[in-house]
C-alpha cells in the first residue's frame, strides 16, 4: 500500500518538474556556438547545463536547464536540483547534460563525488566547448571526469540535435536555418573531439587524487574557474 502512495505522489512530482521554461532558438543558437572564435558582434558565450532525467522503469522523463547565477556555477545548481528531487534509491536514472562549457575543475570534483556517492544514477555529459583546454587545472579535471563515472564527450550532430528538439522554443519565428546550423555546430565539434582526446589520452597515476594539487599554490588569472561568464568575447577555448 505505501509502495503504491509513493509511485503515485512519486508520479506527480515528476510531473510537476516536467514543466519546464524552454530555450530561445537564439539562445541556443549563440550560446551552444563551437567556433573557435565569436564573430561580430561580440557576445559573451555564457554556461549553460540542460538535463534529462529518465528513470529506468520508463516514467517521462524530467527535463531542465540551468545557468551560472550569483557565482554558482550551473553544475552546482543541477546537483542541489537532482539532490531535492527525492528520487527513489531502489530504481535507477539515467542524466544526459548537454553544456556549452566542460566543468571547471572545482565543478569536475563535486560531479565526481556526487555521483560516487549515489550509485543508482548514471550520469553522462556532453560539452560543445572545452573550458580553458590548455591549462592543466582543467585538463586534470576532465581527466578525473573521463576516467570514472562519469564520461565527458564533446556534442556531435545527434548531440546538438536532441538538445535542439526537446529543450528550445519551436513556438518562435526563425531567423535562420536551424538544419545549416545543427550541420555547422558538428563540423565545428570535430576540432573539439580531437583536443578532448589528445587531453584524455595523457595518463594521470590516481585519478581519485587528481584535483588534489589543484587546491594548492596561486592560480593564474587565466586559469580561474569561477570566470565562465566572464571570458573575452571575441575569443573561444574550442580547439
């Protein structure tokens, strides 16, 4: 009888949190760019996470998206999002995030703990750019994502394509030819698979410890992760 309560209130919450606010087509369009630089007329390309929630017993899935606000970063957001949802323990869910930005190593750690710690979610991210490739802070975290549970990608068509369908805003007048965009967003990810993988093959001795150096000594002020929002407008980190 209490089992049959819970899946029913269970059942309408998620339906509750499946209204979501939807995207802008041009929101998506601007800020999920992979080019390796912003054209004119500049414009800061933000953090963005989307989300979906799909339990394993078939229920709707539970979509939604978040961005840096008042200096959390969205990959926070998200995880106090997935903590407040009171998902059963006993069933097992999968998360796709499709982002704009890889995390920042200090996010990279909290995805990691948090998934290490709530074994009945599966967890997979997808990126459209990588976050200060070059710097090896960052390296480190992708690598400390990549090598456990929960594997980062870059977006490619069928990516872009699922993010574009089931998180924008179809109600809304184009301005522009969504397929040419979605065919351009995947020619431009073939640049950013090839710097995800060059990062990825460079081994690390544990990969649990591999954040610890990352809490010592001064950072440079390149390499800052709590800066998503802020970094240059004309210039990209894709490749």
């Amino acid at each position: 009888m209490m089992g049959a309560i819970w899946n029913f209130v269970h059942s309408a919450l998620m339906n509750c949190v499946n209204t979501m606010a939807l995207l802008t087509a041009k929101t998506f369009r601007l800020q999920f760019n992979n080019k390796r630089r912003v054209t004119k007329p500049y414009y800061p390309r933000k953090a963005l996470l989307c989300y979906q929630l799909t339990p394993q017993n078939g229920s709707t899935p539970t979509r939604g998206y978040f961005k840096n606000k008042k200096k959390r970063h969205a990959e926070i957001r998200f995880i106090n999002k997935i903590k407040s949802m009171g998902l059963d323990e006993t069933q097992c869910y999968q998360i796709t995030c499709y982002l704009t930005w890889s995390p920042c190593p200090s996010c990279a750690r909290e995805l990691f703990d948090f998934i290490k710690a709530h074994d009945h979610l599966n967890l997979r991210i997808f990126a459209s750019r990588l976050y200060y490739h070059w710097c090896r802070r960052q390296q480190e975290g992708l690598r400390l994502l990549c090598g456990s549970q929960v594997p980062v990608e870059v977006m490619g068509f069928p990516e872009f394509a699922d993010c574009w369908e089931n998180f924008v805003d179809h109600e809304e007048p184009l301005s522009f030819n969504p397929s040419e965009m979605l065919e351009e967003l995947d020619k431009n990810s073939r640049a950013v698979k090839r710097r995800l993988e060059k990062i990825k093959s460079r081994s690390v001795d544990v990969l649990e410890n591999g954040l610890r150096s990352l809490q010592l000594g001064p950072v440079s002020p390149h390499c800052q992760e709590a800066t998503q929002d802020d970094f240059p407008w004309g210039m990209s980190v894709a490749s």
